[in-house]
C-alpha cells in the first residue's frame, strides 16, 4: 500500500496531457506495485536468513521453492527453472546453480530480472 501511495504521489507531479507521460502510464500494470513489493521483501527476508544462519554457525543451506501453478520451470518454456532448484543443498558460503546462474539465495541482486522478479522461494538453513 505504501509503494500504491509513493507512485500516486509522484504520479500526482506531472502533466497529465504530455506524451511521455502518458506513454509511461500506459506500460504501467496495475500489479508493478504488488510485484516490487514481494521481489523486495523475499530479497530482504532471504538475505537476512542467510546472515543469521552465518551467525548460528550453519554449514550448509537448501533451496526451497513455493511449488504450484506459477512456478518458474513448470511450463517447458520457462527459461528460469525453479522447480529443479527445489531441494538443492549448498555450503553456507557457496551459491546454488539455478538455471546456470549461481546465486546466493533465492531474490539474489546479482541474479536475472526473469530469475528474481516475483520469486516466491526461500532459503532454509540445514542442520
């Protein structure tokens, strides 16, 4: 709701008759906000799993995918598989191969856009 009130905000700012703007206005989805607001808060909750499980002395971390409809890898089309990374197991230092990109938890920054954006997995500690 804060990200919905931050857009309208600064959409509230500029000429609604501009070209440009109306440009941008019809590229915007009515679901961006909902979409930055769960690729964020899965990044920040994964990160910060993973610096605590550092500090309980964890040696290694497992890959966990929300499997359903909408998971990555499910329709043989997906160039992003996170099906298959379900149940991967790595050292705590080392980084899981997804779709041959390796990345340090699931909402990785340094990932693809199309493999983080909307990533509903998480990262377990295995103990």
């Amino acid at each position: 709701k804060q990200i919905d009130a931050t857009f309208e905000a600064w959409m509230g700012t500029h000429d609604e008759t501009d070209p440009d703007w109306q440009w941008f206005l019809s590229r915007r989805p009515a679901y961006r906000t909902e979409m930055i607001a769960r690729t964020e808060t899965i990044r920040a909750s994964n990160s910060g799993n993973e610096e605590l499980f550092r500090e309980w002395g964890v040696e290694q971390k497992e890959w966990l995918s929300t499997k359903d409809d909408r998971t990555r890898g499910l329709d043989p089309n997906d160039k992003f598989d996170h099906w298959d990374a379900d149940g991967q197991v790595v050292g705590i230092n080392e980084r899981f191969d997804v779709s041959g990109e390796m990345l340090d938890y699931p909402g990785d920054p340094t990932a693809s856009p199309g493999n983080t954006i909307n990533c509903r997995c998480t990262v377990l500690p295995v103990l």
